[in-house]
C-alpha cells in the first residue's frame, strides 16, 4: 500500500514538472517570432516608403522650351535684352554678327528663345507663337545719324538701321542705357506694348510704341 502511495505521489509530481516545462518552451518560440517578424515588417514598410518618395519627386516635369533657330543664344536666359555695338547685335547668351546674321527671337507662352541665323529673316516655327528678326535692338547698334526701328511684317517683326522711323514703325531703345536709350525727351524708352513687337519686356521702344 505505502508503495503504491509513492508510486502515485512521483507521478503526479513528474507530470507537473514536464507540464511546466513544455509551457516554458513554448512561450519562448512565441516570445522571439513576433520579435523576428516585426523585425522584417519594418525593413519592408521603410522600403516601400522611399521608393514611393524616390518616384515622386522624379516625376516633376516642366514646360517644352520653343525651339531655337540657330546657334544657341539659349531660352530664358538671365538678363537677355537689347546690346552689343555696330558690328555685333546681342542675342540671349549668344551675339550675332550685323553684317551676315540676324537675332531670331522666338516667343511661345512663356518661353522665349535666342538664336543666330544667316541672312535678313528667321525660319517659322511652325508650332505658333512670335518669331522677330533682329538686325539691331537699339540705338547701340547703329551708325551715327540712324536709329534701330521695328516694323511688323508678315512673318512676324523685323528691325534696321534707319534715319528714321516710319509710320506704323517704331524704335527701339534700351531702357537700361544712359541716355534713355536715345530716345527724344517727350518719348521716354518704355517696355509698355513691347509684346506687340514680339519681344520680352526687356527690350522697349521710344514713348512705348505698339502697333
């Protein structure tokens, strides 16, 4: 009897033990999976968050620049206005020479484009826009006893050396000269109406003449 007592008490005894033990086991795997798991979900998530970020900052665009007609005076440049001396007209970046070339100034929403061209016109662009063809932009560029003035053609504006400006002309002058870009007193070089001529407010005409 006191053997079968024994018996009995070791038993019970061992079966608490490995009860114990099997539960210690098992909430140490449970313990390290989601340890490991939240581990590999975070690498995943930070991932797929920049390459979001990497493809949306890459998907900018800008607008289509009009094209240029000749050696590259550039689009938009910085400080493009009227310039240069009798032999050279300035152009964008660039300057044409007076003698052979002519300044293509190319104007399309709010692009506007520079380009030296051989001869007395610019190619169209054929896409719209304005086109002027610029022999001078201002008093600079002329012979003494002439002035720079700006007609409207069928093509678009073109500009020359006169004695004077004609009606329906007008002349150019650069608002940032010395002496008021050569203009008479009564007619103050001004920008207002230069987009008539197919030019940026950079250049201007004597008293702000449009056509």
């Amino acid at each position: 009897m006191q053997h079968r007592l024994l018996a009995c008490v070791v038993g019970v005894v061992c079966l608490g033990v490995g009860a114990a033990l099997g539960c210690g086991g098992s909430s140490g795997t449970d313990l390290n999976s989601p340890s490991a798991d939240g581990g590999t979900g975070e690498g995943g998530t930070s991932s797929s968050s920049s390459s979001s970020s990497s493809s949306s900052s890459s998907s900018g665009s800008s607008g289509t620049p009009v094209p240029n007609n000749g050696p590259d005076g550039g689009v938009n440049p910085p400080d493009a206005g009227p310039g240069g001396d009798t032999t050279r007209v300035a152009c964008g970046a660039t300057s044409c020479a007076i003698a052979t070339e002519v300044c293509c100034v190319t104007r399309n929403n709010n692009a506007t484009a520079y380009g030296c061209v051989t001869g007395t016109t610019c190619p169209a662009t054929g896409g719209g826009g304005d086109v002027t063809a610029l022999k001078c932009s201002g008093a600079a560029n002329c012979p003494a006893g002439t002035v720079c003035c700006v007609d409207q053609t069928n093509g678009g504006a073109t500009s020359a050396c006169q004695a004077s400006c004609g009606n329906g002309q007008a002349q150019l002058c650069d608002p940032a000269a010395a002496d008021a870009g050569g203009c008479p007193l009564n007619q103050p070089c001004s920008s207002n109406n230069i987009g008539d001529w197919g030019l940026p407010r950079t250049y201007a005409t004597c008293g702000g003449k449009g056509n």
